[in-house]
C-alpha cells in the first residue's frame, strides 16, 4: 500500500458524501467487505422480504474503539464509543467529519499491522 496514504483513504470515504443515503449503504457493503462481520456490523430495517432494505445501524469495531452510524428521526447519527475489553467505557456524538477522520485513521493503522487487512483496503480504495 506504499502507493496509497491516509489522505487517499480519507478521501474515498468521503467521495459519496453528495448524496448521504448511498454515502452510508456503499460504506457499510464495503467496510463488511473489507473487514468481514467480525468487525462490521449491519442492522437493516423493513421487511425481511423487500428487495430494498434500509440501513439503520452500522458499527465498526477496531482494536478499543467502536464508530456506529445509526438513523434517527433527525436524521442519521454518529457516535464513537472507547472500549475496554470489550466494554464500553465512554461514547460521544460527534459531526460526521470527526467520525469519517477518526475511523480512517484506524483502518489505516489497522492495514498497516495486517497484510490481509491491507490489501482489503486497496480493493476497497480501488474498487468505483
């Protein structure tokens, strides 16, 4: 990933930023891609038979953090939560700036200590 940098990275998350709805349901097919569900975590409301389902909740969980986006009646949320062992220990609501910044970071930290993780990410950096 030497190609690649934080910024590159930075940049792809936010490269749907446009239009909000598919900003969130191409984030959460790609993180679950990249990541797998151990990691990435999805929750779709509606009928388990429409074709459409929409997102309502989407948590990562990185090391001793946790990044959730969840849809409220104002909208969506963001919150980052600190974990320790497992337990949360403190969560914050934050713009989704601070949330997309701080969540690139640690995919970046998480591909730099993972070769698998790593290149997950350049699919995910290459994939339109």
């Amino acid at each position: 990933m030497d190609e690649w940098s934080f910024e590159t990275l930075a940049a792809s998350l936010r490269a749907d930023l446009a239009d909000l709805h598919t900003f969130h349901e191409v984030l959460a097919k790609k993180l679950e891609q990249s990541l797998g569900q151990a990691a990435v975590q999805i929750k779709r409301g509606g009928w388990p038979w429409q074709e459409k389902r929409p997102l309502i909740k989407l948590s990562v969980e990185l090391a001793s953090m946790r990044w959730e986006v969840e849809r409220a009646a104002a909208g969506m949320t963001y919150k980052m939560v600190k974990l320790v062992r497992g337990v949360a220990l403190k969560s914050e609501m934050v713009p989704l700036e601070t949330w997309l910044d701080t969540l690139s970071k640690a995919l970046w930290e998480h591909a730099n200590a993972s070769q698998a993780t790593r290149e997950a990410l350049e699919r995910f950096l290459l994939d339109t």
